[in-house]
C-alpha cells in the first residue's frame, strides 16, 4: 500500500471515528468509558497522520 493511500485510509477511519463519538455522545446509553476509548483511538489516528504527513 502506498503512503498516500495508507493516510487516506487513516483519514477515512479518523473521520469514521468523529462520526461514531458524536451518535455516541447523543445516546444515552453510552458508557463514558468506552467514549474515552473512542476519543483516545481517534487521538492516536490523528497523531499517527501527522506523524506521517511531516
């Protein structure tokens, strides 16, 4: 897999995740500890394209 289609694939799946911890936030049957899971996978997708944009 090339580098431009690896972080394509990871932007895809960073937005993917914003879209999973908004439905999230609006249910109220979320558990916050699995919406801090969330959170810190889509931090690490952000780092990891930046890290691999620079």
């Amino acid at each position: 897999m090339s580098l431009n289609a690896h972080l394509e694939t990871l932007k895809k799946k960073h937005h993917d995740m914003s879209e999973a911890i908004e439905a999230a936030q609006r249910s109220p049957a979320t558990d916050g500890l699995e919406l801090t899971d969330m959170k810190k996978q889509k931090m690490r997708l952000k780092e990891e394209i930046t890290r691999l944009s620079a």
